[in-house]
C-alpha cells in the first residue's frame, strides 16, 4: 500500500530493504560477468561517453586504440595479483554496463571500486545487481578485505545505491574531483569483508 511505502518507521524501512535485496539477488542471479579484452573498447568508449557518466565522472578523452590497450592489461583473476580488473555485466544476451577494481593495495589488502551502465540500461535495478555480483565475486575470489568508492554529492541514483547494498557513508572524500570544468565534493563510501556478510 502507499502507506506502507512512504512509512519511515523500523519494521517498515527493514521489510523494504529486504525485498529490495531479494529483488537485487534474484536479478544479479541472471547477470554474466564477462574478463575485459580489446573487443570490449568501443562498448566501453560508450559507456564512458554516456550522458550520466559525463554528468557525474571525471572523464577524460581517450582514443579506441587506448581503451583496447588498457582492457587487454585487465587482471584476468584474483589468483594473480593484478594492477586492476574489469569486467562487463552482460544481462539478456546483452552487455550492458562495467565495473572495475582497481588502486589495489595488496599488502593492506583493499581497493576501489566504481562501475558505470550505459544510458538506455539506467534505472532497472541493473547497477545494484551489478555491485552486488562483483562484489561478492571479490570478497569470495580475492584476499581484499576491504573496497571503497566516490560517488559524486549530485548523484542521488548512485548514493542511494551504496546504501542500499550496506555500504557505510565515511563523509566526503578528501578533495572534489573535477568534472565538466567544475570542482564536484565526493561521498565516501567502504565496505568490509564482515559487512558484506551481514
């Protein structure tokens, strides 16, 4: 019901982020995660050229030929301790987004995560599902125990992601990152091994 919806009390925010999470489960369930290669670079070139990535990243101009060379340096797995790995999420025979683990600290044992869709697959519940999976798939595959992840102050969709898959807001992020010419403040979000657990 409405009421049930806009309720802010204990039992109904939980019963929410419940169902939300089974909703996100079941979702990322259907996702395949595909190793970056260099056939990847013009699906890549326009998932960095999308109109949010833009409007909330700091994006900056690179050829084809760079974003192919860059994806064939990608980790291909946790065992071997790489610089950085992405992959794509490929849902209904259809990629449609990507996620990257990269500034990995092995001796501290954490990294930074970020992910971005492309436009036309915004607002289906796909970037959670895609969190979510990889994720899983780094505290289950790889010695990292703890990921962080900015996400501009303006972008409201990706904020309210964070939380909802149990990140922690840790405040704003040291400096503000510039995007479009203007300086944008940063939330900072981590999440531990322990957290994901729970």
């Amino acid at each position: 019901s409405r009421a049930f919806l806009k309720c802010r009390c204990f039992r109904c925010v939980a019963v929410r982020g419940m169902k939300s999470m089974d909703r996100i489960k079941e979702t990322a369930e259907s996702i395949r995660l595909v190793k970056a290669s260099a056939e990847h670079a013009q699906l890549l070139f326009e998932i960095l050229g999308g109109v949010n990535t833009r409007k909330y990243s700091p994006v900056s101009k690179v050829s084809l030929e760079e974003l192919a060379d860059r994806l064939e340096k990608s980790g291909r797995s946790f065992s071997e301790q790489s610089q950085f790995y992405r992959f794509f999420g490929e849902y209904k025979a259809a990629l449609f987004g990507t996620f990257i683990v990269k500034n990995i600290q092995w001796l501290n044992k954490e990294a930074e995560i970020g992910f971005s869709l492309l436009d036309e697959w915004q607002g289906q519940g796909l970037g959670s599902a895609l969190v979510y999976k990889c994720v899983s798939k780094i505290f289950n595959e790889s010695a990292i125990e703890l990921i962080w992840a900015t996400v501009s102050v303006t972008n409201d969709p990706c904020q309210r992601l964070m939380r909802s898959l149990g990140f922690k807001d840790c405040g704003f992020y040291k400096e503000p990152f510039l995007i479009n010419g203007d300086p944008v403040n940063q939330t900072l979000y981590r999440m531990s091994r322990e957290q994901a657990k729970s």
